[in-house]
C-alpha cells in the first residue's frame, strides 16, 4: 500500500481486474505499455539543460509543438506544418523530455502497484535509480522565478518532487535497500536543498508548490520534521490559505488557472500531511476552494478565464477539465456537496478513464450519493471579495439547457496576474460565448503582453489610450432575474491619485509603466439590467463615467465573430494598438452594429449610443488565429454616457436612445422601454449601496 494512501486504507492491488475501473486501467495499462517501449531513461537527462516549459510552443500561434522522444532538435507545428529552430525551442525540447520520462516513471509506478508484474517494477525503479545516479551532477541552472537541476525553476522542480514521490511510494517494496539509500541520499534529499534554497518567504501559488514538493518529499523520506516545518513555519501551508484564499473560496489571483493550478498544489500537500499523521486542519478550506467554482459556474460548468488564465475552464467541457481534481478533493474531504456534484449529470462530463481515477475514485459513493434535481450545489449570484456578479435569465438558473447570462468583474487586481480590466463583461446567449474575457496565452506569444495583458483586449473603459492602472472597484448592488422581474448589477470603481499597493511593480502598459496620473480622478460606473423573456428578454448595459479634467473616453466591446457588413471610411489617422486591424470610423457613432457570432454562426445584433464616434475594427481573440469584431465607442470630454442594448433571445429590439440626461429609451418594435435614472445613479465615488435599483422601467404600449 502507497504511504499516501495509508490514511484512506486505499489498496491498488486487483484494480486491473475491477469492472467500476475498466476504463481508468486501459487508459494507465496504455500509457504502462508506452513507457516499456519508450527510449527515454533516467540518465538521458544529462544531455541537455531543460528549459522553461513556456518556450515549447510555437511563436507564431501559441499552440504546443509536436513532441518526439527520438528528435531532439527538430520542433514540429502542426496547425500551421512548419519547423521552428533555435535554442529556446532545443531546451524546450528538453524540459518536454523530462516532463515525459516521468509521465513514463508514473505509468510504470502505478501498473506495478496494481498488477505486480516484474516489467512495471523493473521499469519504475530504473527510471528513479538512473535519475539519483545523475542527479547531483546536474548544473543548478534557470533564468525565472528560483533555478532547478531537473526542470528549469524551483517550481518545476517542485511539481517534480510531488510525483516523484508518489512513484517512490507505489515501487519501494520492491526496492533493495541499495536502491532505497541511493534514491534517498542522491535523489530525493538534493531534491530538497534545491528547493529550499529557492523559497520565496511571501504568499503565491508558486510557493504552494514549493512546500508540496517539500512536503512530498519528506513522506517518501520518512522525514516528519521536515513535512511539519513547511507546515507551520512564515508563508509555512497553512499562512499560504490563510493569507492567499479569499473569503469566498478563491484564490487571490483572480486566474481560475491559478485556482486550480495551485489546488492541485493543496492536494499534494494535504495528502502528504495526513500521511505523516500530521494535524492540518484545512479540509474545510479545500472543500470551499473546490465547491466555489461550481457555484459561479454556468450551465455547460463554464466560467470566465479572468487574468492570467487559459482558456480551459471558459469553453466546455469547463470545469469537467479538472474532474481528477474532484475526485481527489472529495475522496480526502468527505464532503456530501462534493460527492452530489459527482453523482449529479452535471458529472457525466468528467473523464473517468483517468490514472486519478483509478486512485482516488470511489464508484460505490458516486452511484450512492442522491442524484440532484437541477443544479447540484447552492449557486451563488455575487462573490464579493474576488469582485465577480452574474445575471442569469430564470431559464437558465434551474441548471439545465443553455444558459444565458450576463459576468461582470470588479474586485481586486490579482497581484501579478491580475489584468487591468475593472468593470468588464462577459456575455453568453443560449450557451454561445458573444462577448468574452480574452483569457491569456503562453508568455512567450509575442503578443501576450502587448495585447492580452492590457485593457485594449478587454470589453470595458479606456482613459486617452493607456492601459487602467491596478485598483479595485466595488459593488454598489445585485438583483437577481426572476419570472416578471428584471434583475440588475451596479458596479463601481474610483481612481485615485496614488497606486494600488496590490498593483506595485506590476506592468501596466508596454509603452506607459505609470497611468496612475491619466486616471486620477476618474471615476467609472457600470450598470447592467436584465429583462427576463416575458418582459423584452434583452440586457441594458449603462457606462457613466465622470473625471475632473477632458479625456478621451473610450468603451470598447469584443465580439467573439465577425462584422456582418463592415462599414465607414478606412481610419488609419485614429492612434490605436497594432492589433486592430481594417480600422474604419462609422458615419454614425450611434445605431445598430450587425454581428455573425464565432460560436454558431448566427446574427446578432448590438444597439448602442452616447458616443461621438464609433471606430470598427478586427481584433486577436483566442487563440490568436481566431479574431473578434470590435467596436470603440469615444467621446472627448470630462463625463460620458454610454448605452448599449444586447437581446438575449428573441427580442424585437428596433432601437435606443437617450432622450434626456436621466432617460434612456429602447424601441421594441410598437412598444418602448423608457428608463428612468435615478438623481443618485452617478459616476459619483461617494455613491453608496442600494437595495432597490436605481433605475425605473416605464412601458409605453
């Protein structure tokens, strides 16, 4: 039995021939067999210095290059069939190699743990012999955040140790205690000074990695000492939550990709504590972090990528992606929510034919647990601390067929993570994504930082053509849609005349590293209205925004598609980022922009005024191969109001204006939504909460 599943009384032993696990086994009895026909060994490490995962991509589109054991220096693209060479991409090619051979040491491991069979145990324990025979020898080398031996930085050397320490524990029965002193002493023990060496002492997911590794470590090496200072020391595990875990269950760095990269970290380490009999009370904390994605989640299980995230979790499958994370976080909680969203059809997305499944999965309390009518676990419309609110048509809230709803960002920064994009959308209609966080892409796209990184990607405000500077913005209030109601977020934020100390050292724009002056003042609200079906099944989206000085004030909206009949001069004399391209000024600042939608081809449309003028032009989506159709609606002056209408479904919506400074009306066809603005609903930083909308609807038949 693995030390790490001793705590659970988890055996391996005849999975293989157990029906609930059928698919799991293929797929490691597959990857098993890969790794006995692999060329790979331990000490082909030696060769080359791996480089940053990172640069394994081509720079052209940001996609993964085609990985061969046996070509070390040719680097294949597929989606475009061309060759990439240079050093970046052969020590790429190496930190690939190294990622691959203990793949191959983690099939091997675990086949021998399940089936006994001499050539998993044979192939296992030659991979970790080899590996401490060269171990010492390599050259402490890196460029990034801590230097490494195996991997290129101390995180990857930390991810590292955490599944070289499950493999060790699947094969050292079967090790001699020669094998067992050579992989401690000159493997697993120089793994740990590496890693010490390069601790960060602060609050981040890479220091989460950093003391799972360590912690991983000390269970394979019996070191109980060990494991419980990584525990308890400064920036020690249990600060890491502590500090770096908001209160609503997400990790601080706004990025779902962070969340669940540094929860597989928590996994690692809980595991690891409670091997070692450790008291780490945090069980209550990994459920949050596990259950408070579910909660925000739409239908399809998607959420926004906000800040540095890729697109995993915003397309489906969604947070099926990380089905082994669920499964693992609830075989270690025991958690009733957990194990309902597993046995909910929500579920059925999650691949079950997986090696953590064949680990962690418990088929007898999937089939047990009561099946949930609609959505498995308590949905929430607002999560305050992390500054996320969301609008969902009443259809949608029962959890089952498309969803259509409304996201709205407005919480902190995110630390060096974080974009500059306070007050964004992101809107989905019967399940297609038309307006949508941009996410990121690999650091090394040469486009990463000049476009993804700024506010110019993102459906929000921009001050005279510079990036915001970090801040957070507030919420001022949220109604849910109901049956004959229509529901309403109101959003704020407030530019002051200092940084954000959660912003420091963070770069802002690629040509301007300080806006904080451009802003000063500058005070932006953001308020979105949704009508449920029966009342116009349409979204009203109002921008205010108010400075002491004139700026060029601009709102720009991405559409995931293209324009349906570009139109306007060509407007190659308005100052925007390279990345626009067929740039044209429209005849009319106000009006209808027509849209063909990426995700399904159909029309739709977009009513908006309140500009003095309207700039179309193609935008980089994501990946960067996809483009968007974008808009930038501008007014030159200290105040705007911009109002924009987005049908939702059928609605029949013919136009929109604003016919006095407190009124915005939307035609439908015969009848017209006149809407009423409070005298308190200003771009005003004094502004304060409300409970009732600080809007009035009046129908006009």
């Amino acid at each position: 039995m693995s030390t790490f599943l001793r705590p659970r009384g988890t055996t391996l032993d005849g999975r293989d021939r157990d029906p609930a696990y059928a698919a799991a086994w293929r797929t490691v009895e597959s990857a098993a067999r890969a790794s006995l026909a692999s060329p790979l060994r331990g000490r082909d490490v030696t060769d080359r210095p791996a480089g940053w995962g990172h640069n394994y991509y081509c720079p052209v589109h940001s996609g993964a290059l085609r990985f061969e054991e046996t070509q070390p220096d040719r680097h294949h693209c597929e989606e475009f069939d061309h060759d990439v060479a240079g050093e970046q991409f052969d020590t790429g090619w190496a930190y690939a190699r190294n990622v691959r051979l203990l793949e191959h040491l983690d099939a091997s491991a675990l086949a021998a743990a399940v089936t006994g069979r001499r050539q998993h145990v044979e192939r296992a324990v030659g991979v970790l012999t080899e590996l401490a025979e060269v171990y010492p020898g390599l050259p402490l080398h890196g460029e990034k955040v801590g230097r490494a031996k195996l991997m290129h930085q101390s995180l990857e050397e930390a991810v590292a140790a955490t599944s070289l320490a499950r493999s060790h524990a699947l094969v050292e029965r079967w090790m001699t205690p020669q094998q067992r002193e050579l992989v401690a002493e000159r493997l697993l023990r120089p793994m740990v000074a590496v890693i010490e060496q390069h601790l960060m002492n602060r609050t981040h997911n890479i220091e989460v990695w950093h003391l799972a590794g360590l912690a991983s470590l000390a269970v394979a090496l019996d070191d109980r000492e060990l494991a419980s200072s990584t525990l308890t020391r400064e920036h020690g595990f249990e600060s890491q939550l502590a500090d770096g875990v908001r209160a609503d269950g997400w990790w601080y760095e706004g990025s779902p990709g962070y969340h669940f990269y540094m929860l597989t970290a928590v996994l690692n380490a809980v595991e690891s504590y409670r091997a070692l009999e450790l008291g780490a009370d945090v069980a209550t904390v990994l459920e949050q972090m596990l259950l408070t994605p579910l909660r925000v989640a739409r239908n399809d299980l998607t959420v926004p990528s906000t800040n540095d995230s890729h697109l995993a979790t915003a397309e489906p499958p969604g947070l099926a992606v990380h089905a082994d994370l669920y499964v693992r976080g609830a075989a270690l909680c025991r958690s009733e929510e957990l194990d309902r969203f597993l046995a909910s059809s929500q579920a059925d997305a999650l691949d079950r034919a997986t090696a953590a499944y064949l680990v962690h999965g418990r088929p007898s309390v999937e089939r047990e647990a009561p099946r949930a009518d609609g959505w498995p676990v308590p949905r929430v419309d607002v999560q305050a601390d992390s500054g996320y609110a969301v609008l969902r048509q009443p259809t949608a809230q029962r959890g089952s067929g498309p969803d259509t709803c409304a996201f709205i960002k407005f919480g902190p920064h995110g630390g060096g993570h974080g974009h500059p994009d306070k007050l964004e959308i992101e809107l989905v209609v019967e399940g297609s994504r038309v307006i949508a966080d941009p996410a990121t892409t690999m650091y090394t796209n040469p486009i990463h930082r000049p476009w993804y990184v700024q506010t110019w990607s993102h459906s929000t405000v921009l001050v005279d053509r510079i990036s915001q500077p970090p801040t957070r913005g507030r919420l001022l209030g949220h109604r849910q849609v109901a049956p004959g109601s229509f529901g309403c977020v109101d959003t704020m934020v407030a530019f002051g005349e200092e940084p954000d100390p959660e912003g420091v050292g963070v770069l802002w724009h690629i040509d301007d590293p300080a806006p904080v002056a451009a802003y000063a003042g500058v005070t932006i609200r953001r308020v979105l209205t949704m009508l449920p079906p029966e009342l116009g099944d349409y979204l009203l989206d109002l921008v205010l925004v108010d400075s002491p000085h004139p700026h060029a004030i601009d709102l720009i909206t991405h559409v995931r598609g293209r324009l349906d009949s570009p139109a306007g001069r060509a407007a190659t004399d308005r100052v925007l980022l390279p990345e626009f391209r067929d740039v044209r000024l429209a005849a009319e600042p106000t009006g209808r922009t027509d849209y063909r939608l990426t995700d399904d081809g159909r029309p739709w449309s977009r009513w908006h005024t309140g500009a003095d003028e309207l700039l179309t032009a193609d935008t980089p989506s994501n990946p960067t191969s996809q483009r968007c159709a974008s808009t930038v609606e501008r007014v030159v002056g200290r105040s705007a109001l911009f109002a924009a209408v987005l049908p939702l479904g059928q609605a029949r919506v013919t136009g929109v204006r604003t016919t006095a400074p407190s009124t915005v009306e939307v035609v439908l066809g015969e009848r017209t939504h006149r809407w009423h603005l409070a005298p308190q609903l200003r771009a005003d930083p004094a502004a304060g909460t409300w409970t009732e909308p600080p809007l009035v609807l009046e129908v006009d038949a």
